[in-house]
C-alpha cells in the first residue's frame, strides 16, 4: 500500500493540500498521514523566558490542525495517522519520510506563490531541499490556482 505523507501548517495552502491528499488517498486507496512539525527555530525573536510556552503553544496549534485535518479525512470515509515532530522543519518532514518509508509529500504553498517552473519560490525550493534529503517526489498544491506541481 502506498504511503502519503500531507504536511501541514494552517492557512488556505494547507487546506488545499489536505483536501488534495484525501482524495489522492481515497483514488489510490492509500495511507495518509497528516505531519505538524513544530520548529524551535522559528522562535527567533522571542524572549527567551517565553519560549517554552510559545513551543507549547505551536505544539496545541498544531495538534489542533492535525485534528482538523484527520475530521475531513474521517467525513471523506478515511482513516488517518497523525503526527507531531519536533526540530528543523526540513530535517524532522525527511527524517519523517524516511522512518515512515512515505511514497510522496504533499505540501501546499501560500497564497501568492506561483507554479513556476524555475524553482525560485521559497516552497519550491523547501520542497527540492526534501526531495534531495529523503529521495521521495514531492506534490506542491497551489490553492489558488489548484495547480499541481510534482518535484521529481
């Protein structure tokens, strides 16, 4: 059985890209797993006597998305594992990848980023740094456009 792997953070891409994998999923009848990654290294800025209640804070958002996430598999007739990682984003979605031996990753972009071919959008070139470290395709889902873009 093939395994997906939609990463997730919030936001309109997100939601696309879930939506996506569910029905990826459901064609293929495949596993699905929705990942949250909360990254310490995003806290740059933050005083540091409040960072470990904002990373408790990323944490709760997250599980709460992943819940959300896994309630629209559930209405789509699917069963969902969900998970959440903790450390850098790229390194913990590979890491992921690998313990998982996932068949694809399937992100979504923000709003205002484009399908373009030469890579220079900031999700495209996470999604290359993924595919490099775990050797698996990545599906980037554009909601605006609901463009799909396969990073071999």
């Amino acid at each position: 059985m093939r395994k997906l792997v939609c990463a997730t953070r919030g936001g309109e891409g997100s939601r696309a890209a879930q939506l996506a994998a569910i029905a990826q999923a459901q064609a293929e009848n495949a596993a699905l797993t929705f990942l949250y990654v909360v990254d310490p290294h995003s806290l740059a800025g933050v005083d540091e006597s409040l960072e470990t209640a904002v990373s408790a804070e990323l944490r709760w958002m997250g599980q709460t998305l992943l819940q959300i996430a896994q309630n629209r598999a559930r209405a789509a007739g699917l069963d969902t594992e969900i998970c959440i990682r903790h450390g850098r984003t790229t390194d913990q979605i590979s890491q992921f990848l690998q313990d998982t031996q996932a068949d694809l990753l399937i992100l979504g972009t923000p709003r205002g980023t484009t399908a373009n071919v030469f890579g220079d959008d900031a999700i495209e070139q996470f999604a290359a740094a993924i595919r490099q470290q775990a050797k698996i395709p990545v599906k980037l889902i554009h909601p605006d456009t609901v463009t799909k873009l396969t990073i071999q």
